[in-house]
DNA sequence: GACCGGATTGGC
DNA sequence: CCAATCCGGTCC
C-alpha cells in the first residue's frame, strides 16, 4: 500500500475557507485526511480519506446540483461549505458529501473510500461483517463508509470543522501519489461522463473499484 | 397522486 | 448478473 495513515490528531481542524476553493482542488487535498464520526455513545470511529469525486455544481450533468435548482433534498449544498450532505441511494446505503466550493456555487466532494483507523471493532458490528473481514474492506465504497462510521440522515448539514461528525487535517500527498479517472457510475451525465473528477491515493487498498482504477 | 430510477453492494 | 428497498424529483 501506498500510504500509511497515522493516528490523527483530533483537536485539528481546517479553516473554514479551506472548503471555499474549486471542489477539484479540495477533493484533491482531502486525499491523506481524516474523516471521523462520535456517536452519542462516545464511540469514536475514523479513516483517511483515499478516494473521493468532486461534483461541480449546476453545470455538471452528473451533480445532484445540476441546473442550480434546490430542492428539499439537495438544500445542504446550496448552504455553508464545510457542512454534510448526505442522500440514501438505491433504498439502503447513505453516501455523504463535503459541502463545498466558491459562494454561491452548490458544489460537494463525495467521500467513496477511507482507510480505517479507529474504531475498527465497532465498525465491524455496524457492518455485521464477519470478523475475519480485512481492515482495508470495512470502509471500501461509498454505501459501506457511511454503515461503518454509522452515518445517516441525522448528519444532514452539520458543521463538518465541529466535534459530532468531522474533518481532520493529515498527511498532504504529493500529486504523484494521487491518481484521478472518471467519476463511477454517472452513465447519464453526458459529456461530464469522462471528466477526470475521482481522486484517490495510488496502489491503496482501501480504494474501491476495479484495480485499474486504483493504480 | 403516480411512477421512475438512482453518486451501491454483496450474493449467486 | 441481479435483487434489495426507499424516497425525491418530475410530471400529470
């Protein structure tokens, strides 16, 4: 594996202009973050962020912000960057999303994969995984980070530099070590379909996808 | 008020 | 390859 997170420190935040670039670029700089989630139980589970996809807002074919238009749904990304947007996909998995670029542009990075690092028994009974299931699986894709860090509809909009579901500042890879490609599953979004908008940390095993997508 | 289909996953 | 499972978005 090409990374080696590193026990966070959890008193850290980003500022919050931080979020306030081209969601390109931040996606590209929250590779090597940490993303981590407390329950009311005080559990604390966390990884490093190794794959995410920028969506770009009203012009891109493929965001749920495509034509600019907010909608009960989607009204997160048109409020603070640095905040939650979570959506339930196909019935069953919650995907969440980093609020994010210029004012007044509803732009998101989705989170598709982490690393573990803490919490890792605790992210195996959320998951109901077997126990022999290998770390570097228990946060691969979208669907299964959000069950493992135990992320639902109750993070819709919080403040992502709080203390109840948040983000950390980690190692920053240098651009050799992070890949890009097209963004998974988008078939209808037309001529967005190929923009090389995923990101992720080169030969890493925590990255979903085929291997040809994680070299 | 009805109907369509998805930024997924795991099991066959 | 395909079912599971729900609700937002859209259009009537």
């Amino acid at each position: 594996m090409s990374s080696k997170a590193v026990y966070p420190d959890l008193t850290q935040r980003f500022d919050k202009s931080f979020f306030e670039h081209d969601t390109a670029t931040v996606a590209k700089k929250l590779i090597g973050s940490y993303l981590v989630s407390s329950d009311s139980a005080g559990n604390i589970t966390a990884g490093m962020i190794v794959e995410n996809e920028a969506y770009c807002g009203p012009d891109d074919k493929g965001a749920h912000t495509f034509g600019g238009k907010p909608t009960p749904r989607t009204k997160a990304m048109f409020g603070p960057k640095g905040h939650a947007y979570i959506y339930l996909i196909y019935g069953m998995y919650w995907c969440v999303n980093v609020v994010a670029g210029p004012v007044d542009k509803p732009q998101a990075v989705l989170l598709r994969a982490l690393e573990p690092v803490l919490g890792l028994d605790i992210m195996r009974e959320r998951l109901s995984a077997q126990e022999n299931a290998a770390d570097y699986t228990l946060c691969r894709g979208p669907g299964k980070l959000c069950k493992a860090l135990g992320l639902d509809k109750e993070v819709y909009g919080v403040d992502m530099t709080g203390d109840r579901f948040f983000i950390v500042p980690g190692k920053n890879f240098t651009e050799d070590d992070i890949g890009s490609s097209p963004r998974i599953n988008i078939d209808y979004a037309e001529d967005w379909i190929d923009r090389p908008l995923r990101f992720y940390l080169r030969n890493n095993k925590s990255v979903s996808g085929p291997a040809r997508l994680r070299r």
